[in-house]
C-alpha cells in the first residue's frame, strides 16, 4: 500500500521532495498547497497532482496519509500543529520555529496528539555520512573523542532570506550541530562560539555574521568543533572528521567527476558539485522514503521532533556565546 | 510525445533497461518477450507492462516505436532485422553477432529499411567518460597521441557464458575498443594482442584468455593500449588515461563514498562498486533517454551499427593477432 | 667563511641539529657541552667536534660565532642572555621560557646586546608550509580569512615531560600559534580554548589536557580554529588549511611512500611519517641553514625572539581561557 | 673503514654521484678523471679530490678500491674491463654496451678477473620502488600477473644524445625492462612493442621514435605493459603496477609538495618533481650506499652485470619487434 502524501509549500525545497517522492515506488503525492498559483501548477502539471485551495482543504482530505512542510519557517510551527490534529504524519523542514519556546510548545501538541513527527535533517540519509556513522558504530575508531566539521556555502543568501534567517547558526550551522549528535549519540552540555563579518558587509549590517566557528563538549569532555562559511568558490564544503581512540574516519567532499587533468600548471580535479540540493539529492530522496518506511510500519522517525529542538537549543547557544564572548551552558542539557 | 518501447529479454540487462525506462518521463515500456515466463512476469508486475506472446506479437504492435534488444546475443542479428522489417527504432546490446559477415549483413538490412539503430556501449554515456571526451574535444590535452584503458572485472563468469561468449576481446575488450574508438575520433589499422590464462584454468581449457592486452595504432600513429583481466579482487576497475600533446586527462574509478579510514595500519579507501550494472546505472539511463530523444528527434543515434561493427573488426583482429603471435591489419580500415 | 657553531645539549633536538650542521658547507660544529658525559661523546665520536667542560668554556671560545640552545627549556634563558653576553648569535629551541616575564627579561637583555637570536619554530621551513605562505602571499586565495590548523602527536609523551611541558598550550599548541601567526602575519587579539582528558587520565592528574582546541581572532577578526590531540594511531598528523576571498589552499600530511594497495578490503595507503623528528628532518636542516645565512649576512633571523614571545603569549591566553571558561585578550595586543 | 672511491666522468650523473658520495660516512671521493678540465676541476673544488690526468693514472692509484663509471656509454666497455684487470669494484652506468656482443664480451672480462660489478639501474633504489617490491615478496598481492609500467620524460634530449642513445628501448625503456625484471624476479622469453614519432619529427629522422609501448611475457605466461613518452607537459612520470592473485599495488608519482589549492577553477596539485636527477636523488644516494656495502663485505652486489645485460636483450628485441612488425623471441632467454 502506498502512502499518500501533501505537500506544504512548492518552492526549492518542496520541489525537490516532490521530485524524490515520484521517484518512490511506494509513495504518492496527491496535493499540493502554495499561496503562490505558478509554483503550485508547476507540481501539478509536472505530476499530475492536485492543487489544494487551502491549508484546510489539504489537510481534511482523508485519503492522504502524510504531509511534507516545506513552507517558510514562520508558519512551521502552526503547519505541524494543524496536522497533527488532523492525524497525518508529518515530515517538517528545519528549524520548527525560530523560537524555542514556540518550537517547545509545538512539540507539546505532537506529543499529545500521538503524531509521527519527522524533521528534515537530510545529512544524515547522505551516504557518505551514514557510512560514517555506521562505521563508528562497528567500532572501527574506538571511542570517538573530537569531531571537526567543516560547512561552506558557495555563496551568501540574498538579503531577505538573510534577515528572516534567524542568523547563522540556526539557519546554517544548525545541520552541522544535528551532524554531530547524531554521530556522538549524546547531548551537548556547553558551547563557544565565534564569528565574523569577511564575506559582505550588509550580513553584518543585518547583525549576523557569514563566518563562525563553534566549539562544544558533552558531559564526558568529549569535544566537537565546527567551522562555518557563506563563501567557498570551489563548490559547495561538507566535510566531517572523527578523530577516536583507535583511528579516524572522515568524510571528504565527492567530486562531480573522477577525471584528473594534469599539464604544465599541474594537476586539476573537478570544482565541488553546487547547489545543496544537487550535492544532497540522494540524500532527500533518502529521508522521504525512510519517512514513509516508518510511516508504513507505524514506527517513530528518526530524526524526529527533539532533534529538531536539540540542534534548536545548540544554535541559540551558540548564538548567545557570540554576544557574550564566553562558553555557555546548553539549556537544559546540564546532567 | 512519450516514446512506446518494447523490450525483448528480461535477464540481467533487460531488468536494467526496464528500470531506466521507468525513470524517464518521455519513455513507457509497453511490452516485453521473453521465453522464460518467470524472467517475464517480473517485469510486467513491476512495470505493469504487457508480456508478448512471442517476437512477431510484439513487433506486430503498432503503437510501439523502438525495441530494446537485451536477448543473448546468438539472436541479435535476427532481431534487429525483424525490427528494422517492422519500422522500429532499434538499441541493439553489443555484439551484433559473434560473425562477422553475419553481423556486415544485418547492417545491410538496416541501411536498406532506413532503420534507426543505436548499439549498447553504456560507457559512453557514463559522465565521468563524457566529460573526458568533451575536455579532449575542447583541446585541453591538446592533440591525443597515446590512450591507455585498463578494465578487470571482479571475476570470471560461469563456464558456460565463457563457452557462449565468442572470447574475451569479444566479449570484454570490445567495450575498450569502442572507447578508444570513441575518445579518438579515429579508426585503428594495426592490432597486437597478447593473452594468458591465469585466473582460471577452466578458461584456457574453453579455448580462452582471462588476462589480456593489445596495442593498437591508427594511420596517423597514435597508440592505444589497453589491459584486461577477469579478475580484480578490489572491485571493478574501469579506468582511462589520455595523453596528448599539451597534457594528460585521466578517469579514475569512482568510490561508493568518500570515507577514508586512518588507524594504525594506515589510510583506507572503499573497495570499488561493483558489478557493473551498478557502476553504470546512471549510464544505462543516459544511454536510454540519448536513444529516446535520437527517435523523437528523428536524428541518427551514436554510438550505431557502424560503431558496433568497427569494435567487432578490432576485437577480430586482436583474436587473430593473438593466434599468429604478430600485429595485424585490421580487415577494411588500411586507409 | 663558514659558521662556526657552539651546541648546548646532546639530546634528541640537539643530535638531529648536529647532523644536519654536519650536511651543510657553510657550517661548522666545533664545541658541544652537556652534563652527560655519554650524550657529549657520542657528538664528539660522530662528528669530531670538542666537547666543552662547562657553559662558559664554550661560550669564552672566540672562534665560535653561533650558538645553538637545545638544552631542558628552564635553562633556556640563561643560556641566551649569557650568549648575547658573550657576542654570540643565538638559535634557541621553543619555549624561551615558561615564564612570560622571565621570557620578556632575557629577550630585552638580547635587545641591549644586540645579539642576533633566532627561535627554533622549524615548521616555518617545511617545504609543504613554505610553499603555502609563498602562495598566500602571492595572492592565490586572495585575502585570507581562517585558518583551520590540525596537530595530532601520535601519542602522550612520558609523565616527567609532562610535568615540566608547561601544559599542552605552551608544549604543543605553541607551534600551531606559531604557524597562524606566520601564515596570517597578524596579530591576534582574543583566544578561547577548550580541552579534555580523553587519552591518559595520568595527564589530567598532571593539571593538562590531551586534547584541546583554540579559536583565535584578529582584530580586524580573522578567525583561526586549532585542534590538538596527544593521540594518533596513524602516525604524526600535521594539517593546516586556509581559506581566502579567493579560495583554498592546504597542506596535507605527505606519506612515507607513494604507494597504494587494493584488494578485497579497500584501497590502503601508508600510515604518516613518525616521529616529527623524521617527519620535520628537512625543515631542520633548512632552519640552521638560514640561521647560519643569517649570521654570515649579519641580517636579522626570522622567526626571532619576539615571535617565541607572541606564540607564548597565545599560549598563556589559550590556557587561562581554559581555566576561566571564557574568551580572553591576549595580552599586550589589544589593538 | 672507508671505501676509496674514483670516478670517471664529471658529468651529470658523475656529480651527482659525487654528491652522494660526500653524504656517504663510509665513502671518500679521491681522484676524478674527465678529458674535460672544467667538469674536473668542478668536483675538485666542491669536493676537495684529486684529478687524474689520465684514466691510466686512476686505475694505478693503489688506494682506491672501487671506480664510478659515468662516462659516455661508448667508453663504458673498456673503462668496466680496465677496471676489472686493475682490480678495482665498478659501479657502472647502463648500458655496459649498445651493442650486445660487446657488452657480452665486456662481462667476460668481469667474470674472469672475479671483479665486483653493479650496473646504475637507480630505480631499484628508490624507496617507493623498494616499498612494492618488499610488499610483493611479502605476499600482499598474491601471485603476481600483470605489471603496468608508464614512464615520461618531461621533454626530448637534444638531437645529438638521440642520435648516440641507441634509440628510445635501450636509452629510456631499459629502465623499465629493469624494473619488470625487478619485480617479477622472472625473466622474459617473449616481446612485442610498437612505437610513433609524435613528439618531434627529428627523432623520426634519426630512425628513432619518442612514443613506444611494449609487451612482454614470460615463460609462464605474466604479462607486463609498458609505455614510454618523451613528452610529459605535467612533469616527470614515473608510474608502476603490479595486478595479482590477490590485489593491486601500485606506485603513484610523489608530488613535490602536499598542497592542494581549491578555487573557482577546482582543485590544484603540484606539477611533479623534474628532471629525475631531482626525482631519483635519494636513490642515487642509496645506490652509491649499497655499491660500497657489497664492497665493504665483500658481497655479489645487485643488480649486477648480468641484470645489465638482461635488460639489453630486452631492448634489443623490443627494437626488433617494432621493426619486424610482430612479437619476437628474446634471445637466449627460450627455456
């Protein structure tokens, strides 16, 4: 039996999940629902799906099973809410709310309604990470000790996405503080961060910063440090390394081709695949079949809500440690 | 306009085809033949594709615009033919025939009904050898003088595949031939192969080689040299260098993920993909929208007929070659 | 003319100095001292030098124009100031003293004197980081923005050392603040350093860590993030990596051979060079070579005293962040 | 105690061992002969030594154990048996002849005077080379099968080395038949090559080509392939790999350098390391070590006159095969 799914928002984001969903034997998408008419037909001529009048319309359909909420951050939190109350099972893109108290209160309501409740932290269906993270497991470096994460955007945002953002860390960094708990396994207990303004100046003016750093440690000492970028002319950076007692393992970045080319000024590899949703399009096409699996067998995601909120309280920490120029206890996470 | 496809065998590559046809959006599989009813059924209840009664039920259809010809290749010939009488648009998996007069007369019959032929050299369309192809027609090694290809396959195939193969430079380096061909741009007047039998003995005793090379050399002297072996306990190894006159353009073997492990018995990197059905899974596809879109389009594919012919010419005079112990002409092309 | 040289200390350090003096034309060893009488006679035995009954019997020898100070760091100073005294030229090993006062004393009465004093910060002459600094400055990656240094020891050095070390940051770290300063060639304003015991609980009963990392800024707010490990089961791991307006440029860790080797598990490459002695052998042969070009060209030496001052400077922010769990200026540089 | 070295010939490879020997403790460079009196008094100045006025003189000298033979090949014969007959230990440079009766002739003369000879295949020396070869006879890969060789040259010789070389097979690939000998620890009985004049129509015109390959095979059937080019934009090429029964090893070329540069344009290595004098110091080095400790211990040196003459039977039918058109017998070697 195929789950049938409804998708919030028909932008980049809501595209790409609806490109991967056609993709799946097992899944379908059957509505749709943007505000904005053209993004909408795109999907509905590209897929045959129907395009929902309302939110409401969408969610009272009782044939659909599932829905994916890729809508603005600002209506994150209401979205999953509705659905939860309408029964459906919910994939939610990050962050749930820009504000954690917000973000809490809509994890209430999930928990009480019962609803399976996944969020969209597409790195960890990568395979290059999951191989990463399957092979920690095994043993193959020990115990892991320090995780160094690098993340580099090719390029900054426009302005608007910059200013509704919520900054660097919960908008960008926030994948990289969900990497490195899903590696560990164990919470963060307190986080350093630093940053700076080197790529454009309107990011300062906008008070963020478009390049940082993050050190945190768990209760067992064990330390992670991440570096961030909103500039990379060589394509799109991810890159992780474990260091434990017994070896390491790193994730280096794919290149888009396997061709060398080597002359008189050397030996030349292919520029990093760019944008993100090309870098991570198995990736995505991963989650929602992981998201539909667990929604067939009735079994709870991963990652689910909390992660959604773990990464959520890293990222407001971090940002706190930046305005206070010392390290900062994660709240709630000093056991 | 979507193009209607049959498919005449449901084994290793069938499956592989049918799959790929299922992911293009301008291509439907509507029926499929195959004398073994198990191999057939599977297809038609995963594709939900018609199961042909025979060959002539299926050409007979006239709603279907290509055939896709995936049967052992002692039916090729007669296939093609059949097709090309039918009106069809033809992809043939090389060889055309293990004869070579046989092979020259089915091309006959094509050329004569005007048929649209396209042969199943995956490697063409793979993008790591596209993009070597197109950086050398870009002049970025300057003019090629000397190409050397080494394949291994993970291991030997069964006795009986050996026995029904026509010898591996039918069999296996005819795809090499074809890539010299194909980075090239030139035909190759002199062949010298060399053969042993060192992975198995039972293939020696079939008359065979399971290592093998052969140096080739156009009008014009530039060199190709390429190796095989049956045998790569590491994976499968497909790999190309070209030098030329202002440079060296290299595809190395792509790894499923870029791990590197490092603990005390060094740096570790993946064992390679294999089998080839995986290796080139996105080439297959490539290979068959390329088909798809040449019969839309209405304009002759490549590689076609004639590319099939020259790799059988070069793999018949390296058996040859291999025979007298010396280099041999390559029958039609001392120009 | 050649360099005629004095050495203190017949350790490790001052062995691998011996032979490499014993390689260069211009260079001449003629006098060893230290307490040991069987470390002297082995440099007396293998490079036919004299051994010197005391420090001052040494530094009184008129024909002996350079010093190179190579004994237990708490003599340090002493040693350079009773050198200046003596009109030599100076090359002395990190740290000049533990004591950021005691270090600023001895390098003022090196001020007064005049005396040419170079400090022995060897990494500045590795080939791999030379070529970097001379490619940053050329402008490749264009202005520089962070710098991402990784230092892994392959294991904890004996609890003796580690008791007189001065602690990870002024042991071990200080060569890495040393590297940023020289790669930047700025000053940094702020540090902040975190850091466990995760490899020897010996090492904490000690008052140090084993593994730690540092975040540095400048005051127009480049950023530098340093790992450290006591621990690396893959040999003596050494990267630095910087990222500019422009791009990226890094130095891997080279590996003892260049070869790889492939079967059913993977593809294997060497574990690193170890110890750093082997690893950092060229760089210290070039180091005494441009300290003695130095001294024949009476031009001043780089790295000098005031660069051991500010890495140790860095060091003692690093560590009092550490205590403090905060930020911390690094002193005097507030600018 | 020191071994008392001459050497004939001040040249390029005459200073070059030169140089090794001043590295060398247990080596002392005392008398050079050159019919040029600049080459001469080049090395007598850096390095102190004597300059005979005749090769006569040289060999009369009765403190000199062992003489260096770097003088043009058309010398080596008789300089190797003067040698002999004066009882001194020779280390030649390849080949011992271009003609293979003399060269027979030559080792004749060895043979009855008992004198100790080694041939200057440098490669055998090189730590990477060394590295496979060690790990081969370790069992790491199995039986051996296939070995793939790829050696460049940055650029052609000038007209005048071509036209006294003998040709691109006993100038260049002797080198490479050494090192298949090297590995395999096997001799060929059979040979095929091909070769074009691509790089320069000059080499044409001498009779000689600048692109070869040749493929040999021994009498149980292991294949090794080789290419040759005088023409390589990205530097010096120097490439092995060795296919077995149970995995792949393989010699990459080291870069000078361990930096990478990432840009808009991609990812950028080194060009490599050239000329070989630069490429092969270290081997030279270990070469010259190894002479002397056969020397020393009164022990067969390797690799030794025969090696020499293997190497030359090699590329003697080699050159008979590219004329002849077909693969040819190695001679003597039919068992």
């Amino acid at each position: 039996m195929s789950i049938r799914i409804g998708l919030f928002g028909a932008g980049r984001i809501g595209r790409t999940h609806a490109k991967a969903v056609s993709t799946i034997p097992g899944a379908e998408l059957v509505a749709v629902y943007d505000p904005d008419p053209q993004a909408t037909s795109f999907l509905v001529n590209r897929y045959g799906t129907e395009a929902a009048s309302e939110t409401d319309q969408l969610l009272a359909n009782p044939s659909i099973d599932a829905v994916l909420i890729c809508t603005p951050t600002d209506s994150h939190a209401a979205l999953v809410e509705a659905a939860a109350h309408a029964g459906k099972a919910i994939l939610c893109e990050k962050p749930i709310d820009l504000d954690l108290g917000r973000a809490r209160a809509c994890l209430q309501v999930v928990a009480e309604r019962g609803a399976t409740m996944a969020i969209g932290f597409q790195r960890r269906f990568d395979r290059h990470f999951r191989a990463l993270k399957q092979r920690i497991e095994a043993g193959e470096i020990g115990d892991p000790e320090l995780v160094q994460i690098t993340s580099r955007d090719p390029g900054p945002p426009p302005q608007d996405y910059v200013l509704r953002s919520g900054g660097l860390f919960r908008d960008m960094m926030i994948h990289d503080f969900d990497m490195a708990r899903f590696i560990l396994g164990k919470e963060f207990v307190r986080v350093a961060a630093a940053g700076s303004v080197l790529v454009q100046s309107r990011i300062g003016e906008a008070g963020d910063v478009d390049t940082a750093s993050a050190t945190l440690a768990t209760a067992d000492e064990r330390l992670c440090v991440i570096t961030n970028s909103r500039r990379a002319t060589y394509g799109y950076d991810q890159r992780v390394e474990v260091h434990g007692s017994k070896g390491m393992i790193a994730v280096g970045n794919p290149h888009p081709t396997a061709v060398t080319l080597a002359d008189a000024s050397g030996f030349r590899a292919d520029r990093l695949v760019d944008p993100f949703m090309e870098r991570y399009a198995d990736a995505y096409r991963a989650e929602i079949e992981a998201f539909c699996d667990s929604v067939s067998a009735g079994k709870p995601p991963s990652p689910d809500g909390n992660d959604g909120l773990q990464a959520l309280l890293l990222a407001d920490a971090a940002a706190r440690s930046l305005r206070e120029g010392q390290s900062v206890a994660v709240e709630g996470n000093v056991r």
